[in-house]
C-alpha cells in the first residue's frame, strides 16, 4: 500500500483515491499498520500525500478543490491516539481553489488532534489560488476547535474573490500554536487570520513571511465574537504572537487589530503601507494602521505590545504605526525608525503614534528611535491625577523640538505625563545656534535646574591660579541654555 524510505511513508495516487472517506481511512490504518510493524511498534513514521498524486494539476486553470480535500480527509482520518502523521506537500505550480475550507476543514471528529504540517516548493512557486464564488464569509481554511501544532510553510495564498479570508479559527480549548514560515500573502482580503472563541487561539509564530495584498479589516484580527459572549474579557485569551523578520508591504488595511487584547510581539523587518483605503469606511475611514488596539478594558496579561527593530514608512497622512486606546498594559518600541518619508511636505504634521491613557496606563515607552511629526495623547483622566506613563529615552525627534512633540488630541493643555531622556530634537525656529561644546548640556537631556558646582567642569590648572568655576562669569559672548531650550525635556533623577 505504500512506499517507504528513510522513516517516511509516501502514499501513492493509486493508492489514495478521492472516492470517499472509508477508503481514506482503511488506507491510513493500513500505512499505520506498516509503519508501527516496521519499527517494532515503538514508533510511528509520517506519511507525506503529495496532492499533484491526487490529481491537482497546478495550471492556474483547473480547479483543484477536490485535491486538497481528499488530501485533508486523508490527514484527518490518519490521526492516531490525538497525533496527526501527514504531510501534505504541494509541489510548484499555481493551484486554483474554488470551494472554501478545501485546504483545512476541521470541523469534524477525530478531536483533539495535534500536529499537521503543509509544506511547498518555495514561496511563489508554490501558489494556492483562492477563488470562491463569494467574497465574504468565504474561508480557505477553518479550524473549529479541532487541531493544535499547524504548520504552513513555503507557499503563497493568493485572493481571486475581493473580501475572501485565509483562516478562520475558533476555540474554546483546542486550537494554538499554528506556526507560518516563508508565506506569502497577496490579493484583497477580508480577514487574514480571524479568531474567536473564549480561550486558547494562542501561541502562533510568523517567521520571515511577506504581507502583501489589502484588507478589508485586517491581516490579523482577534476576537470575530461571532458565538463568544460580547464583553471583552469573556475572549481575552489572545497571547503570544510573534512575528519576525517580516515583510510586511501591503497596499491598504489594518496588520493587526485586537479588539479583544493581545500579548503580541514585532522583531526586525521592513512595515509598509503603499497605499490609501479605496472608500472611506465608518470603523476606519480612509486611515490605515499597522497596529490598532480598539478596545480599552482588558485582563492586564493581554495587554503588552512590543515592537523592535523595525523600519516603518510613513508615506501619507493616513497611515498610522499604533492606534491604542489600552487602559493599561505596556507598550514598548526599540531601536524602530519611521523617518525614511521625512523630507515630504505633511511629514511634519502626522501624527503615526496615538494613545489614550489614564491612571493606569498603558505605560509606553521609546528606546533609541527615530521619529517622524507629532505624537498624540487623550486623557481618560484630569492630568494632575496621572503619574508619569509615556518616557522616550536616547530618541531623535525628527520634525519636532521636545516641547511641541508630545500634543493633545483635542487641542487643549499639553501632556504633562510624557518624560524626555537624552534625546537629540528639532530646535525651534528662531532658536539661536546651540553650542557645540561637548559640555554643554543638549536642550533634550538638561536638568531643569542649573548643574550644582559640584558636578561643573574642572578646569585644566594653568601656571596662573584662576577662581573656581562657580565663581567665574561666563565670557560675554558665550550663550548660555535657557530654560526654552529645555521645554518638554524631564530632568534626570
């Protein structure tokens, strides 16, 4: 019934036919069979189903539907004690798709069931073509609550129906750790991962993939709420996601968006948005933004963003890095530049960052970034009752001087709850030149408090004894920082 060769079991098309379950599922015991007698039942080999076996043909033409769906049934069928043992390779070529959930389809028994892997030639060699008759509501694939431990690797989805989705998954127990390595997204999408469900749909890996194409809402979105209870909390098991070495470069919509919180984690790689939305929408305008965290009251646990080592491009005014309107949390950017449109007339005047905070926070922080126009603070709270939340430290400042960066969203008092450490910012216009003596202290990183004699410079003794340096007058023409120099910066403590 197989062919087997180094551990691995390859099930032919003569023996894997496409006429019903029942001959899926005596083939798969059978393989079991093989497989377990060979190795004196102490282990059990993977089957690799190759779905052109199967009669995909890969021409960008032909629908392939039925392939893939025997290839899933097969899968789900060779699931023994809770692991699956398959393999499902798809080989270059460009596959067209035409019925939903044909790639994955776990709605049905054996549940649970960890462990299903879906490997291809490279990305765009090997191509899936989803083109359903309806856009919406439209799903490649689905995972109900069935399967853990998904792996995607090598392949490019694309959408031919306008407001299709890549992958619906709901849980309430069962499913996490799906893992995505050198994808490709492309086409307009409604969802790419939509979740829901009250717990799990955690632990999910994205590993040097590219988001391209559009989004109708967003790439990934947590918390569909379409049979979960509405209340925030009731779905606030969305953790750990991370994403690195990506490249993320698509034309417009939302990369994440958690209304119902998120642990989630950015390293490296290049964040572009090309485009502007085609119409304005009533959830998101004409605005598109890389990270959009919508609802305010979560479990603090699934209130944590970080982002590190990532370049952004700022191209128009309708792009935003990070919408957030967390009532708590933390929110921390490293080493993060979105300065390379920052010679553009509007540059000066976006506003990328917006927060609403309050006495709990979120705390937000900036370490060693680069930063284009303004970024905007709301209050849920008066200001004398918030303690220090928003600090940005070794930061260059690039359109603004410290004083004028951090802004209000309706115009009114200044956010007094924001801390400048050791940045380097656009001096005002009309400042006088600032010294470019290595003594000097920079108007972003002074005390707002004159330095204290002990901590002046000495001078370098001479032949001629001078008075010490509190006693000595400043030379006529030296400037000296004053205290407009240091609006906005906090002094050190």
């Amino acid at each position: 019934m197989t062919e087997s060769g180094g551990g691995v079991s390859r099930v032919s098309r003569r023996h894997l036919l496409r006429g019903g379950a029942s001959v899926l599922a005596a083939t798969a015991l059978s393989t079991h069979s093989a497989s377990a007698a060979g190795s004196g039942g102490r282990t059990r080999a993977a089957t690799v189903v190759n779905v052109a076996d199967l009669g995909a043909v890969g021409d960008g033409r032909t629908d392939d539907s039925a392939a893939f769906e025997a290839a899933y049934s097969f899968a789900a069928a060779h699931v023994s004690q809770g692991v699956g043992r398959v393999v499902i390779e798809i080989p270059a070529g460009d596959f067209l798709i035409t019925r939903p959930n044909a790639l994955l389809d776990g709605v049905a028994p054996p549940r649970p069931a960890s462990g299903l892997r879906f490997a291809g030639a490279g990305k765009r060699m090997t191509t899936l073509v989803f083109r359903p008759d309806t856009g919406p509501g439209s799903y490649l694939c689905r995972n109900e609550d069935v399967w853990s431990n998904l792996s995607f690797e090598r392949m490019q989805f694309r959408s031919d129906t306008p407001g299709a989705s890549f992958f619906r998954s709901y849980s309430t127990g069962q499913a996490q750790d799906y893992r995505f390595s050198e994808c490709e997204w492309m086409g307009e999408w409604e969802y790419g991962l939509a979740l829901d469900g009250t717990d799990t749909n955690s632990e999910m890996r994205w590993e040097a993939c590219r988001v391209g194409g559009s989004y109708r809402r967003a790439f990934l979105y947590s918390g569909l709420s379409g049979r979960a209870k509405d209340h925030p909390n009731d779905q606030d098991q969305f953790l750990n996601y991370w994403f690195t070495d990506m490249k993320v470069e698509y034309d417009w919509g939302n990369f994440l968006e958690f209304p119902y919180g998120g642990s989630i984690t950015c390293r490296g790689g290049s964040y572009i948005i090309t485009g502007k939305r085609p119409e304005s929408t009533p959830d998101y305008g004409t605005t598109s933004t890389f990270f959009r965290f919508p609802v305010n009251v979560h479990h603090d646990s699934v209130q944590r963003f970080h982002a590190e080592d990532i370049r952004f491009e700022v191209r128009n005014p309708d792009v935003l890095v990070i919408d957030c309107v967390w009532n708590g949390g933390t929110v921390h950017f490293s080493d993060c530049d979105d300065t390379a449109f920052a010679y553009r007339d509007f540059s000066a005047e976006v506003r990328p960052h917006r927060y609403a905070v309050g006495p709990r926070g979120p705390l937000i922080r900036y370490d060693s970034c680069q930063l284009v126009g303004r970024h905007e603070y709301r209050t849920t709270a008066a200001q004398d009752f918030l303690p220090p939340l928003a600090r940005y430290d070794m930061c260059l400042l690039r359109s603004h001087a410290a004083g004028d960066f951090a802004v209000p969203a309706d115009g009114t008092e200044r956010p007094r709850f924001v801390r400048f450490v050791d940045c380097v910012d656009k001096p005002d216009a009309g400042d006088s030149p600032r010294p470019a003596s290595p003594t000097t202290v920079p108007p972003c990183i002074g005390p707002t408090s004159a330095p204290s004699p002990a901590s002046s410079p000495r001078p370098t003794p001479t032949a001629t004894p001078e008075p010490s340096p509190a006693t000595t007058p400043p030379p006529p023409d030296s400037p000296t920082p004053s205290d407009s120099d240091r609006t906005g910066c906090a002094a050190k403590r």
